[in-house]
C-alpha cells in the first residue's frame, strides 16, 4: 500500500514490526528515524523526512497493520517569560511618506532560538489576529525594518494548501501532477504590518522586497525551488490592495465548507485567494507530471482476483476509485456485450457509479492501461520468444456520436468514430498475453481529404506514426526484459522505410517482421545495380516447398496450395525523400504454385525482417510467426462483436475512452480464455477460477462409457483461419470451445456451428459464466458473482 508517497509493502511492514520487537521501548520519533534511514527516505536537502514518516507510521498504526508504542506526553510551555518588544520597534503612531522610513530592509529569522524569532513570535502574538501560529510544513519567516523607525512588519511563508478547487482550477494540473509538485507553491500565511505604522505602500513594498529573495533563501534552505505563491485575505477583514498592488491575481475564493475540519476548526467564511508566480514557466513546471518507468510499481501481493492483476497497479491516489475499477472490471466481464446498465445487472446505483467514474477527470485510457501493460510485461519475460503484433481498427459511434470523435473511412463517407492503433503480445504458438501498447485519436475533419501530400510531409506529421510508436512501446518492453526476444509484427501498411530506419538505430532492440507492400516498389542494390524485391527475390534459387491449408473466406472454398519458399539477404535503397542510408534486411519469398484455374487470389507473401534468416528451416519459422498476426484481427472481432465496443454510449470521447480501456482488457480476457487451445496451459496468465471452472465443463465432456470428448472433430481454428503452416502441430478445439460456440450460436445451427466461430464463442461465454455460478453451490463453492 502506498502512503504519504512512499510504498510499503509487507516486507517493509514486517521490518519495522521487527525494529518495534527488538526495542519495545522506542519512542515513536527515534521510530520514524529508524525507517527513515531503513527507506533512504530524504528531503531534496539530504535530511531525513521525520515528520511525513511519522505520519505514514500513524496511518498503518489506524489500519491495524503496526501497533505503534504509546505517545509520549510532553509540556510545551516554557517557564521563561514572553520577551519583551524590541526597541525599535515603535509603538507610537507613525504616520509618514515611504521615503521618510529610510531604508527598507527584509531580515530573516535565521533560527526559532534566535532573538529574530523571539521578536517575529511577540509581534505576531500581540497584533496578528490568526497570533504567531504553529505554522505548517516548510516554512521561512520575515521581519520588517525601517533604518529610522525600527520594526515595522513581519511575514511568513509555509506549505501550501493541500487542496484548493480555485488554485487547481487556475493551474490546470492533473491529480499526479498536484501530488508531485504541490510543495513547490508556498503560502503566505501571516503577513502583519503594526497598526500604528500608516505608511502608504509600506505593505506593497514589503511584498516585492520579500518575493524578490523568497527563492533564493527557500532554495538555500530546503535544496528546491519554488514557483508559486499563494496566500488567503478574509473580505470581510481586509480588502487586498495590498496584494493587487504587489501585482498578485486574484484567483477565486475558498469553498469555506460549514463542518469541521480533522481538527476540530470551523471555517469562519470564504476567503479570496491571490496568487503571485515566482518564474515565467510555472505553469509549465507544475503542470509536467512525473515520469515513472514502468514496472517500478511493485504488483499487488496475492491477488485474489484477475481484475485485481491487471488494475492493482493503478495511481488513483483515492482508494474509492480503484475499488470501482475493480467491479466494473468483474462486471464487463461477466457479461460482455451487454451496455453499461445491464452490465451492473440492473442496477441504478451502480450505473450512475460507472458513468460517474468515467467522468472523474482522474480517470483516463492511460492511466487505466498502464497495470495492464506492466502486468504483460511480466508475463512476457517468462518466455523466450513474443511476437508483438500491431494493428489499426476503426470503431463506428456515427449511430450515437460522442463529442469530440472525427471522420473515419474515405473522405466520401459521412461515418464518425474513433482509430485505434494496438499492439498485442502473442507466443510464438499464438496464446495472447496482453496489449503492450494502445492509440487511440479522433480525426480532425479538417485534415481529410489530403492524401496527394502525404509524400511531402514528414512521418511526424502523418499517422503513419503510430507504426513507430508501437515499435518504440516494444524497445521499452524489450529493455524490462533482456532474455526474452521481442518481434515487431505488422501487415503491408507498415512497410515503411523510417520504421526499419528506426529499428537499425538499436541493434539492441526488438527485431521486425514486415509483410512488403507491392504498390511501394521496394528497389534493393545489387551489384552497385538497383532493382525491384520481387525481381530480384524471384531470380533467387528456391529453397523448399511448403503445403499451406487455406481457410474458407466467403466464397472462396477452402484448399490446400503448394507454397515456394525463398530467402536472402538484400539492401533496401531508401526513398529520395529521405536523405538516409541504405539498410540490410532479410528477406522471405512464399509463392504458391501448381494452383488451378478457379484460384483467383494466389498465395504471395513477401516479409522483411531484420532478424537473421539463414536457413530453410529459419525462413519457415518466419512464415510461422507471421500468420500469427491473425491473432489480432481475431482480438479485435472480439472487440466489436463479443464486446461491443461500438455500442457504448457515453458523452463524450474522454469518458469513451476510458469505458474503452476496460473493454480492451475485458477483450483480451475473454480472447485469452475462448483462443481454444486444450495443449497450452504453460501458456495461462497465472492460475485462475475461470480456468478451473472451464475445466469443470472439460470434465462434464466425458461420456458414460468413460470415453474422452473433450477433443471434438477438428474445426476452423484460429490458426487455421490464418493458414496454417504443413508440418506444425494441428491443435483440435477442446470441448469447452465447441460448449461456448453452440450456446451462442444462432438458434437453428445445432450441431453444425463451427468451434472457430469467434462471434459465437463470445456469445456463448455469458450464459457460461452464469452457469458456473449454479455449479459453484454443487461443490462447495462460494458464488461470486
């Protein structure tokens, strides 16, 4: 659990159980010390956080986590009297022109022992209405002097108000970004000019002369900068002139709430709220929210439940928030498909709960992504080789269009929706272990339409982009996990010269494998020559032949073809628009031959690649991964069909694409349990319920006789719609695939559905989930719903 901006986990936990075991007679300060040095926990000045590590003591002391000894009582009150007033500060009336004061000077109050403070306490104790504190957090205090009149004012500067709506809204800084950089605004919470000085713009002054050496002196104090001020001026006191004069902005006033804050205060009224920047990029600085690499979350311990695993990372910073991610979560996926209300089976409370969390500006695709990603990334370094297959799908709102969504399909069609560009993680045998990276963007209308530019602009500025960036996402994940070979898989669109431009920057990084795009004309050297891919791979020798089955598609019946497999090693000349240098790739030629009349669509694969392919087996290998990009087209069926991702209806495309970023994990789950492959199970994410309860209904497949049905006649697998390889292993759906596939077909199909049928299989998996919940009571089973 995360508390006072710092991790503490059970390990962590158990250490300081064992500190409190090792001494009981600790005090609860010496404590915080001891796990301040245990944690490296410091302040930017190098001290050690004594107080925050305190307070996150005292919270895992309330959640029953830690039993802190007893607080010790002491008596704050000093025997000495209160010091009299300096001398020079006078207290007759003084009523004169700022020249005839002399010389303004700000001193600071070096120590709360020095004689400064002593002075700064009794004026602020005698004529500040709020007295002389305690003050909050970091804070730094000033006093006023006039080389004729002597003391004339004093100042305060502490920590900011933790939370302001006025202030943030002024700001516009997220929640991570406010937590992050909220210490660099300082309040100024006393500021006191004695009512018998009347010395007009004495106060303005004093202001200027004080921000003027506020960041250097805080600076030098606490090690950081700050770059924004703020303070409160009660109207019902006092008008603020003087901070208008000072230049500060008024922002807004306090909410002022009617009850009682954690101590016991009442507010007495609204206050107005001043600002005043301390640098020309404060915004900026307070708006950058903080760059955490990924996986340096550490995961939820013993999760219980799947949804737990792949959002137990979220930063909500509101425990509230991540309980109703959870549930939504669980509640997608017992019934997906259905729309929001019905998903919260019903319930008004819950669908205005769900609608609400999507509104929450906390909430975002990214933000809800990110565990899901972290969590792939884990299951990927248990393996030796994962394709990452990327792809783009378009989703159709024009029936129910949100704000903010733009046109999709040709510059003819009136239809608006969102893209969606995703890469997936895949095992070589085609098990799905999550999504590595997601785009998604609306069009702008007034960009369409410009297709005759697009050689005239740089990748930066065309969508084409989003090939890189997925590829980018893939080097991060290759970096988090260095034994594992990560492969960046796309379709012809993809064929772009900046993206193996690109991947030849970081021989480190993860490999590609492009299918070439015929129209492009790729020209490759040889022999201080140019000449066209294909040419050149068709004059190389043929290095085997290769029996493919061809899926049926439409009309297209099914067939097996007879595939010519060539490889080499070729240079690809960059376009003239690009002032690079040529690159070497590998290149892998499928050719069907010996094909009859009525195959209008021969077989023609032509894949580049920048890993090394030195051998027929190798070249069949790339072949192989290759047909594993089906897997996404499959995953983005799911989506739409299985989901409905296109049937959401929400206001507008933030809300959108945050319900989105649930469905999209919601999808893989049901992708990853519904792929219909009995042989995998050191493929499963981790051990799960539903796995077990499939298997429950694998064991409902054997027959009276004791015969095993769990393999049924061999149907359209996903593998097999992607055309799968002669001399792989044939994988027969299990008994579950086909149970999901006729419970969610079409009524009248009996029998006859196909256990592929990825629409059916999706269909089928709510009527499963709520039969599982009757099996559950039959064998001792708490149902969860």
């Amino acid at each position: 659990m995360r508390v006072c901006g710092r991790q503490f986990n059970a390990a962590t936990i158990a250490e300081i159980e064992g500190i409190l075991r090792a001494d009981p007679s600790l005090s609860r300060r010496a404590l915080s010390l001891r796990v301040c040095e245990l944690l490296e926990w410091r302040s930017a000045n190098g001290k050690l956080k004594e107080v925050s590590c305190r307070r996150a003591l005292l919270e895992l002391h309330r959640q029953g986590l830690i039993a802190l000894p007893a607080a010790q009582e002491f008596c704050f009150e000093r025997s000495c009297p209160e010091p009299p007033v300096d001398p020079r500060s006078d207290t007759r009336e003084l009523s004169c022109a700022l020249q005839e004061l002399g010389e303004i000077r700000i001193v600071a109050v070096s120590s709360r022992y020095s004689r400064t403070s002593q002075i700064w306490n009794s004026l602020m104790q005698r004529w500040h209405y709020l007295g002389k504190g305690p003050l909050c957090g970091a804070q730094i205090r000033y006093l006023v002097e006039g080389s004729r009149h002597g003391w004339v004012g004093a100042l305060a500067f502490s920590a900011a108000q933790w939370r302001l709506r006025k202030r943030d809204e002024y700001i516009g800084w997220s929640e991570r970004a406010r937590r992050a950089h909220l210490h660099q605004i300082v309040g100024n919470s006393r500021f006191l000019i004695l009512p018998s000085v009347h010395v007009p713009n004495l106060a303005s002054r004093a202001l200027s002369l004080c921000v003027n050496r506020l960041v250097n002196d805080w600076t030098e104090r606490y090690g950081y900068a700050p770059v924004l001020a703020e303070t409160f001026v009660d109207p019902r006191r006092f008008a603020g002139t003087c901070y208008r004069a000072a230049n500060w902005q008024h922002v807004g006033q306090t909410v002022a709430r009617p009850t009682a804050y954690r101590n016991g205060k009442v507010a007495e009224g609204p206050k107005d709220i001043y600002l005043y920047p301390l640098c020309h990029d404060w915004q900026e600085v307070l708006c950058r929210e903080p760059e955490v690499a990924l996986c340096n979350t550490p995961p939820p311990e013993s999760p219980t439940e799947w949804t737990e695993e792949e959002f137990g990372r979220v930063q909500f910073f509101d425990g509230r928030l991540q309980h109703r991610l959870f549930t939504l979560a669980a509640d997608f996926f017992a019934q997906p498909g259905e729309l929001i209300p019905q998903a919260c089976d019903g319930s008004a409370a819950k669908t205005k709960a769900a609608y609400r969390f999507f509104k929450n500006p906390q909430v975002d695709m990214a933000t809800l992504l990110r565990p899901h990603l972290e969590s792939t990334i884990e299951r990927v370094r248990s393996h030796p080789v994962i394709l990452a297959v990327q792809d783009t799908t378009t989703l159709n709102y024009t029936a129910h269009p949100p704000e903010g969504v733009g046109p999709i399909g040709t510059s003819e069609s009136s239809a608006v929706g969102l893209e969606l560009h995703d890469t997936m993680a895949f095992t070589p045998e085609g098990t799905p272990l999550g999504l590595l990276n997601v785009q998604c963007w609306a069009r702008d209308a007034e960009q369409t339409g410009k297709r005759h530019l697009r050689h005239q602009l740089p990748i930066e500025e065309k969508e084409s982009l989003k090939w890189l960036v997925s590829y980018r996402a893939v080097a991060e994940a290759q970096k988090l996990c260095p034994h594992t070979a990560l492969i960046s898989v796309a379709d012809r669109e993809a064929d772009l010269y900046e993206l193996f431009h690109e991947a030849a920057q970081n021989p480190q990084g993860p490999g590609l494998l492009i299918r070439a795009e015929r129209a492009r004309n790729r020209r490759v050297e040889q022999q201080d020559e140019k000449e066209g891919l294909w040419p050149r791979m068709k004059a190389e020798a043929v290095a085997g032949t290769l029996p493919v089955a061809i899926p049926r598609r439409d009309l297209r019946p099914a067939r097996t073809a007879k595939v010519e497999v060539r490889f080499a090693q070729v240079v690809l000349t960059p376009p003239t628009r690009l002032h690079v240098s040529p690159l070497g790739v590998w290149a892998v030629y499928a050719h069907e031959v010996d094909y009859s009349a009525e195959v209008k669509e021969p077989l023609d694969w032509m894949l580049l690649t920048t890993v090394k392919t030195e051998s027929f087996p190798e070249a069949c290998q790339r072949l192989s991964w290759y047909s594993r990009r089906w897997g996404i087209e499959v995953y983005h069926r799911t989506l739409k069909s299985g989901c409905r991702i296109e049937d959401r209806r929400l206001q507008d495309t933030e809300s959108l694409e945050a319900c989105l970023a649930i469905d999209l994990v919601v999808g893989w789950r049901v992708h990853w349990l519904t792929q219909g492959r009995s042989g995998e199970a050191g493929h499963s994410v981790r051990p799960d319920p539903e796995r077990g309860r499939v298997a429950r209904f694998e064991r409902l497949g054997h027959g009276r006789n004791g015969r095993d049905r769990s393999q049924c006649p061999r149907g359209d697998a996903l593998d097999r719609q992607a055309g799968r390889l002669a001399g792989e292993r044939e994988t027969r759906p299990s008994w579950h695939d086909v149970h999901l596939a006729r419970i969610g077909s079409p009524a009248g199909l009996g029998s006859r559905v196909s256990p592929g049928s990825a629409y059916s299989r999706h269909q089928g998996w709510p009527v499963t989930h709520s039969l599982k919940c009757g099996i559950q009571p039959a064998q001792g089973e708490r149902v969860v719903p």
